[in-house]
C-alpha cells in the first residue's frame, strides 16, 4: 500500500486507545457480546480464538519469506504456501502468470456458491528485496513484533484466511461465493496496467462487495471507504534557441522554461484550493539539451546563461478523490496547457494509474455493517479514515464496479515501508472476528436471524 507520509506514527496512540481499554473491558465486552450475535456467528467468533495461534505461526512463516516485488521467486513462494491453506478449505485455486506484465504474478481462490459474491483482496510482495537487512520476524513483547510485510500486508492476507477458516468451521462457507485475489505486485505494479490488473477487475465483476485487507492508516478504529487516486503527468515544452538578449522578441518569444514555469504557476493558481485534489511537481529539467530517466526520476540538463532554453520536462503526480474530480483537472491542466507564450509550445501526457475510490453510498452502507459488527462483537465503533491518510490501493481498481468496497480491515499497525514495520498482534483475533461476522452478513440474508433479542 502507497501509504502518505503524514499517516505514519499516528498508530501506536490509535491503537493503544482502542486496545488498552479493550483488554482492561475484554470479558466483560465477550460476555454481553452473545447477546447481540446469531448461534452462528458465536461459533465463527469461537473459531477464530481457537486458530489464533496457528494464524500467528503462519504469520510468522510468511514474514520470513522475502518476498520484495522484484523477488519473483519470493512472492510465488508466498503465494504457494497461501495457495495450500485455500485449497484445504475447499476453494478452487490458480496462480495467474505474471510474465505479460514483468511481474511474479497472482493467486486467485474461489469458492463457488450461491450466496451473493464477494471480492476479497489482499497482495503477497512487500516493498523489502533481498538486499534489504530488514528479512525475519522479531516479537518485541507479548503483543507487538516487527518484521517486513507484517502489516502490509502479510497480516492481512492471514486474517482474511483465517476468517473464511472461521466460516468454514461454523458451517457458513459452504453456501458462500468468495473469490480472493492476492497480488503479486500491489508495491510496484506491472506494465502495462491493464494487464497487472486484469484478474482483480475481472474478478470484480458480479461480486456485491470488495474487502480489502491493507493496514490502511493503522488505526483500528477507522476504516477505508475512500482512497485518492495517483496518476503521474510529463510536461514538455518548447521554445527557440537565440542569444539571451533576444527574449521576450517577437522572432525568438519566451523560451521553454517561461513556458514551464507559466503552466505550473496557472496549475497551482487554478487548483490548488480544491480539497483533496494534489498535483506535485516532483521534478524538472530546462535548458538546451534535457533528458527524463524511464522512471521520471533522474534526469540531465544542459543549458548555458546566455542562451534561450529550447526545451524542458516536468514530471509530477495528480491524486484525486474521485472520478469526476480527475476528470475535471485533467481539463482545466489541459485548458491551461493549450495558452502557450509567444513561440512556444506545450505537451501535456497523463500516465496509467491507480484509480480513486469514491466514497459513495455503498461504501457508506458496508462501512455501517462493518460499524455494526464490530460493536455486535463488544470492539466499539470504527467510523471513515481521512481520505488524505489513505494511501492507493489495489480496492481502488475495483471501486467502480462493484456496488460497496471497504478497505483497512487487516492487521493494525505502524511504520510499514520502514524497517521499523510493528503489528500489534492483540488486534490479530480482533480484526479476524470482524472480518469473519462482516462476510457472513454479507452473504447471508438475515445474518443475525437468531441472535438472542
């Protein structure tokens, strides 16, 4: 998960808040609890206590696997050792080749039934390659450890496992349709997108509802239901090269980089007001001779004081929160583009990306069922994060066509993409409850039919 900056630290506190007094309140909480949940879903809570330690130990096992994007070997290791653990639940499992798109590729679960379908998501790769010194899994204390991917999001692969486990052993599983797509390389996507991506959407289609598995900001008392989108942008403009002493004249007009300059004052001048909407220029290069690496990320320049700059690059991103805000930038970027200075021109280019995800009214609805069943199981509210907190996704490639998407139901945390990367694993059987009662509700009309009034 592409987490900002600013989410980061803001965990520990978060989680503290919820789990010290959750662990102070947690047999009174269990107790009343019952009341308020069907037979069925007292015994999938049961299940969930009784594999809790397997689930850690498999935690633990994939923790150690690295399984950086790059390491193809590493992630289809992952995969196969996942793949092993839906087979025994009696899904039907395939790893989707990931050669078309330079990647290690993707594994696919399904278990048909007739129950409305359900999308769930997670990914196998971390952001970790081999050469990296952060590699294993270290508990810390009896309810914390750290260790690359423990959040992002080999812990939210386990829990989603673990709660389709917990179905299963209470009976519920076997009328549900649940399709999983973990994939190999939700990091660093394959290209070309589309076909990176072609069996999560494709698994979308006909689904009532996607669940995504990332830690999202960490904090367990919020959930996903909107994510901004990222796309990245190339500006090029031209000008003509003359003696310095001939700018601004009507044979030789304003040169590449006034050009430059006057589009990214108009971008930050139009819209930089609007809320949620980012655009950020991360990089840029002007003179008589520039060059952009294929990763936009490096690049050379050549140029002289003297001299009119006949060209210059810029490369940045563009986050939204929705499809009809990117849609609206991307024209007014466009319209601005098109008013070149005198003797210039201008190119705007917008790359593939991740997509936003809206929050929509079935968003809104999966979030209170999700709400419901965590205050049902006596773990409190969890009300909408930030969307500014939230970080792209792989749900985002899905959100448009399924009715509801949530994300951030996986292991809570803090500090992923750092090798300070901590889970706090009191949250490992928490998240698992919620998961488990949220699907089955899902799938099951009436869920709480027999719950005790």
């Amino acid at each position: 998960m592409r987490l900002p900056s600013v989410a980061r630290g803001l965990a520990p506190l978060a989680i503290a808040a919820l789990v010290a007094p959750s662990i102070a309140t947690q047999a009174r909480a269990q107790s009343k609890a019952p009341e308020r949940l069907s037979a069925t879903e007292r015994s999938i809570a049961r299940s969930v206590d009784a594999h809790n330690s397997a689930a850690l130990a498999l935690l633990v096992r994939l923790v150690d696997i690295n399984s950086g994007t790059t390491n193809h070997a590493g992630v289809r290791r992952v995969g196969d050792i996942l793949r092993t653990q839906f087979d025994s639940l009696g899904f039907t499992t395939r790893w989707v080749d990931g050669a078309a798109f330079h990647r290690a590729g993707h594994l696919v679960a399904e278990h048909p039934g007739p129950s409305p379908k359900i999308l769930v998501i997670g990914h196998l790769d971390t952001v970790f390659d081999p050469s990296s010194p952060f590699q294993k899994f270290v508990k810390l204390d009896d309810s914390t450890a750290r260790g690359p991917g423990v959040i992002d999001m080999k812990g939210g692969d386990v829990i989603a496992l673990y709660a389709l486990r917990a179905l299963k052993d209470a009976g519920a599983l076997d009328s549900m349709h649940v399709v999983v797509v973990y994939d190999g390389d939700e990091e660093d996507a394959g290209s070309p997108l589309g076909a990176a991506r072609q069996a999560l959407t494709d698994a979308a289609h006909g689904a009532t509802a996607a669940l995504g598995f990332e830690d999202g900001a960490g904090d367990p008392r919020t959930a996903v239901i909107s994510r901004r989108g990222d796309i990245s942008w190339t500006l090029t403009t031209t000008g003509h090269t003359a003696h310095s002493s001939q700018i601004f004249t009507k044979e030789y007009g304003a040169g590449a980089i006034y050009e430059a300059a006057r589009v990214l004052d108009q971008f930050y001048r139009q819209l930089s007001t609007q809320r949620y909407l980012t655009f950020n220029p991360g990089i840029i290069v002007g003179g008589t001779a520039v060059s952009l690496d294929s990763t936009q990320s490096a690049g050379t320049a050549a140029g002289k004081t003297n001299v009119v700059a006949d060209s210059a690059l810029v490369s940045g991103d563009l986050r939204t929160l929705s499809p009809a805000q990117l849609a609206d930038a991307q024209r007014i970027m466009k319209q601005i583009v098109a008013q070149t200075l005198p003797m210039t021109t201008a190119h705007l280019e917008f790359a593939d990306g991740y997509p936003p995800m809206a929050p929509t009214a079935g968003n809104k609805r999966l979030l209170a069922m999700y709400d419901r069943a965590s205050r049902d199981l006596g773990f409190g509210p969890v009300v909408a994060v930030d969307p500014s907190r939230a970080g792209a996704a792989d749900v985002s490639f899905v959100a448009n066509i399924v009715p509801m998407a949530i994300d951030a139901l996986g292991l809570s945390g803090h500090d992923d993409h750092s090798e300070q990367e901590t889970a706090d694993l009191r949250m490992l059987p928490v998240q698992t409850k919620r998961a488990a009662v949220l699907m089955y509700r899902l799938t099951h009309a009436g869920g709480t039919h027999d719950a005790v009034p």
